[in-house]
C-alpha cells in the first residue's frame, strides 16, 4: 500500500507543480512569440501526461537498497559536498538532499536516508537519487567524475525536456509557426510582382468555388487539362498551346492571374509562371491550400496545414500570417469584403471582414459554402448539401432551390448549371451528371453524364469542365449561347 501511496503522491505533485505550471508557461511563452492561442485539446494533453507520470514514478518512486561501508565517518567522508547537501548527522544515521537535478529536487521528496549497521549501511529514498548516490559512494568520486556526471544529467534533462515538450510542440502548432517565420524570412520569388489595381480578382468567384480550373483575361483563356497541364488559347478555342507540360501526375488547381503571371497550386505548393511559360517560380510549399483568392496586393486561401484556418500573404510569397483563427469551411470574395464561413461552439455562421479595416461581423447564422453572389441574391450550398438562396441586402428566409445533394454549381445568364451523382439503379455505381436549371431551381434537363465531372469554369460564352469517361479524362466545352457541347482536348 505505501508503494501506492508513493506513486501518488509523485503523480499529484509532478501535476500540481510541474505540468500545470509548464503548460501554463508554454502558453503564454506561445501567444507571446506568435500572438495566437495553441490548439490544444484536453484529450492530446492527456494522452501526453501518461507518460510523463509513468517516467516520473519509474525515475523517483521509493526506494531501499544495501552497500557496505567500513564506518559512517569513513562513509560521510566520501560524500561529495558538492552534490549533497548533509541536513542531519547522528551516530547511525546519515540523511543528505541533492543538490542538482533542479527543479525536481525541490518539488519531490529528495531526502536520501543512511541507517548505518554491521558494516552495511541502509539506503533508502527516490530511486534515481540513490543510484547516483551509490554511484558516487563505490567509484570514489573525484571533481573529474563530478563534472562529467552533472555533464550526463544536464545532458539527459535536455533530453527528456525535448521528449517531453515535442509533442506540445507539433500539437499546439508552434512547429508551425517556426516554419512560417522561416518562409518570411527567406522567401523563394526572384522577381517582385506589383500590386493589383483597385479590387480586381484574380479570378472569379464562380470559378475560385470550383476548384479555379480556368481562368481568362482581355484577350486568352487559360484552363488545366488532364489534371497537370496548363493550356493557353484565344477567346475562340482555336488556337492552343501548352504554358506548363508536365507528367509529374501532380494536380494543378486554383489558377489566377495577376498581370503577366499565372498562380496556381500544385499539390502542396504555390507556383506561378508568365503567361508565355517562362519564369516558373514556387512561392509557398508548406502544404494543402484552398479556395486561392487574390486581389490587389494579398492572396487570401484556407490552409489546411492549420487546421483550416484563414490565412494571406504578398504577391511575392512573402508576409505570410493568419487572417482568422477558426477552422474554416468557405469563403468568398466581393470587392472589399470577405465572406467566411466557419462552425463555432457547434453553431455555423457566416461572418462578413472588410479587408480595408478589419473591422468583422456576423452576417449570416447559417451553414453555407460555395457562396456566390448574383444580381440582389445569394446563392450557397448549405444543409444537406442542397442549393439555397437568400436575399443579399436584406434579412431573409432561406429559400430551397435544389433538393438534392449538389456536388458543385455555378451561374450565368442562361440559368443554375449544377451537378449530382445519380445511381441508375441500386446495384450499379453513381455517376456524375450536369444539369441546368433557371434560377428558380425548376425546369431542370440533364446535360451530361460521366464517373465524374470536375471544374464547371465560366470563361467567356462558354462553360468548360473536366469529365472522366472509364478512366479517360476529356475537357468539354458548352456554348453557352449555341448550347453545345464540343471536346478541348484533341492532341496539341
């Protein structure tokens, strides 16, 4: 029973006196260094404290042992004065406190007991002070052993120090943050792109919500074929070439343009390139990235290396810092305001951030995403996954559009373009299908069908998407003023 006592009482003080002070330090330390709380959860701190206490009990709980001695003055002779600290002496009985191994020395109980009898001497105490003091006794310690010593238990204090911290470090994000302060200061881009006039996307919304397949501007288009490559053509489709080939099997997404320059990611990372295909550059690489807006001098993106929060940086790669700290499900830009969705304490809500002042509030109580706006309404895919639509300028009702679960949407003139997956019957495998609606979500005609149908990019009077067709991936185009349907991708 006293064992078990032992064993509480180092799990009760190793809590009161090391841990909760330790997280507490590390917090404040943290929200001082990068201005941000850590993401921690009770349930990683607890799984990190088991096997803190199971150290601390393996390492100090109580212990009796046996060495002989040819007297006790003889014994206290050879007591290192600079390692213990001799707090009684009588005629049988020794007890001596470390001196090092701070701070456990001072919030355990360090006490080292010698009963003395027969030539033997009785050593009792937490166990890792008596093996040291055991240690010292039998090898006749010198200042040469005392200084590698105190060397090896610096050495392993450091030691358990990083063992014991590492896994609030990558759980609380400060590895994180490292890696953010090391990319700011040693940002990869070799040419400075000047800002965006005036509030001008780099592409649109529309777009931007479906994965930003294409993008154009006054005179081409520029959209992803077979998921790596990145085609340039006229406003016609007639006259195509490739600005990036590849065959690394990477997925291209997210593509933008700022004056001369396509952005795009690229898996993990954030590239661009001129429109001519020169001048391929990384700017960011610190992993998963979406819904890439730009807009005059910042592009704005959810970073799903942070647990989905809001983050920003330059049109060179640099400045890079967290806009919002909220695990982000959408958002969507409108000249200079910025629409972010998010689940807080349970509760979905849209909020609404002037990026000319930071000034936030709550737009919407709502749970929304792929949220465009046309004409006086907002259109958002919401519970359930269905489409909605509400009043822009105005407090509203929800109104149900599509009562089905859609997969991806957009809008233009001619009406909701929107798809779905469909099982033709129970045994068989959905496919994907593209349908168009007007915009009261009625007269709905199927367009197409496929494994799965991806991009749905506006450009110009045409829709363009990516189908794959039992394995094969083709890039479609449907006019939207003849309502035709025409393959991209013949051979370059």
């Amino acid at each position: 029973m006293k064992r078990y006592w032992n064993w509480l009482s180092i799990s009760l003080r190793a809590i009161i006196l090391l841990f909760l002070p330790g997280l507490l330090i590390f917090n404040n330390f943290y929200e001082v260094i990068f201005n941000v709380e850590m993401n921690l959860d009770w349930e990683p701190l607890l799984v990190f404290l088991f096997p803190f206490l199971h150290w601390m009990i393996k390492r100090y709980e109580h212990k009796t042992t046996e060495v002989k001695v040819e007297g006790l003055n003889e014994f206290e002779r050879e007591i290192s004065q600079k390692r213990w600290e001799i707090i009684l002496h009588e005629r049988n009985k020794i007890i001596v406190r470390p001196k090092f191994d701070f701070p456990f020395n001072i919030i355990l109980s360090d006490k080292v007991e010698i009963h003395y009898g027969n030539n033997k001497a009785e050593i009792s105490g937490p166990g890792h002070y008596i093996n040291e003091f055991v240690e010292e006794i039998q090898s006749e310690f010198s200042d040469e052993i005392d200084g590698k010593t105190t060397l090896k238990n610096k050495f392993r204090i450091v030691a358990y120090l990083f063992f014991i911290l590492l896994p609030f470090l990558l759980e609380s994000g400060a590895y994180w943050e490292m890696k953010v302060i090391y990319h700011n200061a040693f940002p990869d881009s070799n040419e400075v792109v000047t800002p965006m006039n005036g509030r001008v996307l780099g592409n649109s919304i529309e777009n931007i919500h479906n994965l930003g397949y294409a993008v154009e501007n006054d005179k081409n288009i520029f959209y992803i074929d077979d998921n790596e490559n990145i085609v340039k053509t006229d406003k016609k489709f007639e006259n195509k070439i490739n600005v990036i080939e590849s065959d690394s099997l990477d997925i291209i997404e997210d593509l933008n343009i700022v004056g001369d320059w396509l952005y795009y990611t690229e898996e993990e990372s954030l590239n661009r390139v001129k429109q001519d295909g020169t001048n391929q550059e990384t700017l960011y690489e610190l992993g998963y990235m979406g819904k890439v807006h730009i807009t005059k001098d910042w592009i704005y993106f959810i970073n799903f290396e942070d647990n989905d929060n809001l983050y920003k940086m330059n049109l060179n790669g640099g400045k890079l810092q967290r806009v919002l700290d909220k695990e982000v499900n959408d958002i969507a830009l409108y000249e200079s305001d910025l629409l972010i969705s998010y689940t807080e304490s349970g509760k979905d809500r849209v909020d609404q951030m002037n990026l000319d002042s930071n000034g936030t509030h709550q737009e919407f109580d709502i749970e929304a995403s792929n949220i465009m706006k046309w004409k006086d309404d907002y259109y958002y895919i919401g519970e359930n996954q269905y489409l909605y639509r509400m009043k822009a300028e105005e407090s509203s009702t929800p109104e149900l559009l599509i009562e089905e679960e859609v997969t991806q949407y957009t809008i233009t003139e001619q009406g909701i373009f929107y798809g779905l997956f469909k099982y033709d019957n129970p045994t068989a495998d959905p496919s994907d299908r593209l349908y168009k609606a007007n915009f009261e979500g009625k007269e709905s005609e199927e367009l197409l069908s496929g494994d799965a149908i991806s991009g749905y990019a506006k450009v110009g009077d045409s829709i363009i998407f990516q189908v794959s067709d039992y394995g094969t991936l083709k890039i479609k185009r449907y006019d939207l003023q003849t309502e035709k349907m025409e393959d991209l991708n013949p051979p370059l």
